[in-house]
C-alpha cells in the first residue's frame, strides 16, 4: 500500500508545471486501451472485448515508437473465441501550429503498426493497423485517448476491420528520469 501511495504521488508531483514535457525526446508514454466492446445487445448474442497494453518512448519531439500487445476475447453461442496481435508501433503527434484544434488540453495524432496476429484455429498471420487518434490530457501527464483503426490481419484465417479504442496513457517526462538520479 506504501508503494502504492508513493507511486501515485510521484506521478502527481511530476505532472505539476510540465506543460509540453510530456512529448519531447526521452519521455515514455505507458498505457493501454479496450477497442471493439460489444455488450451483445440486438440480433447478435455475442459479447467482444479487446485489451490493448501499450508502451512507448519519444525518439524525438512529437514522435514515439514503441511495442503493444492485442488481446480479444468474445464470448458467443457454441464456443468462445480468442484473438491476439503483437505490434511494433509509431505515433507522431500533430502541434498546436500543425493542427489547431478547439481543446487546448489536447493532441491530435496518427498511429501505425505492424506485426503478427492470430485467432483460435488460425495459422499466426501478419497483422497491420493505422489510424487517427487524440489525446485529452486530464493533467499534464495523464490523457485519456480515442483511436480508431484499421486492423487487418493477412494469412490463415485473415480478418480486417475498424475498431474505436479508448483508453488512459499515461507520460513519463524525460526530467522525471534525470531527477531520479
């Protein structure tokens, strides 16, 4: 519970004062998201869910690159199926000059990926996705995001789609490191 506190409290204290930090060379963003929910509701009697962990760091202002992981379940009549993709992934950030929006609080961004996917009974295939997103910073370091992608996955078994994903990132400045020293 002590580390819990601690670890809560840091991330407050760095998000005090760090207006654009959060997206410059060195920082990290750590997250996830939860894309294709489906309560079942309607003709169809199918419950879907997608998780989607995510980490990434900044190799320079407005872009980051990183590694996420896709995993989907949906419960349905007969027998559940599974899905998972693991990607490698970029984003660049659009600046307030490059792309005005009406939220000050916010960014706008483009996300690609590449990777392997696979679903139960399915042969693993290679997997893309790429799409629009944005980022409303509740704090300086804390955002909750939209994305909605095009996933596609080629080879045995191949699917394709667009999925709205929303969820929390959080960014880790690069001072926060140099601090800890």
């Amino acid at each position: 519970m002590k580390k819990f506190l601690f670890s809560t409290l840091l991330v407050f204290a760095c998000s005090i004062g760090v207006a654009t930090a959060q997206l410059q060379k060195g920082s990290t963003l750590v997250g996830g998201g939860i894309a294709d929910l489906n309560l079942g509701l309607g003709d169809d009697d199918v419950f879907t869910i997608t998780l989607t962990p995510r980490v990434g760091y900044f190799i320079q202002d407005n872009v980051a690159v990183g590694g996420k992981v896709g995993l989907t379940y949906t419960a349905q009549p007969g027998e559940d199926a599974y899905a998972y993709n693991v990607n490698a992934f970029g984003r660049y950030y659009f600046g307030e000059k490059e792309f005005n929006t009406l939220l000050k609080q916010g960014r706008w961004f483009l996300e690609a990926g590449a990777g392997i996917g696979g679903a139960k009974g399915a042969d693993v295939g290679f997997n893309v996705n790429f799409g629009p997103g944005y980022a409303y910073f509740l704090t300086d370091n804390i955002a909750v995001e939209g994305l909605l992608l095009y996933n596609g996955i080629f080879g045995d078994g191949s699917s394709n789609g667009l999925s709205l994903n929303v969820g929390f990132q959080i960014y880790f400045p690069s001072s926060m490191y140099k601090s800890l020293k």
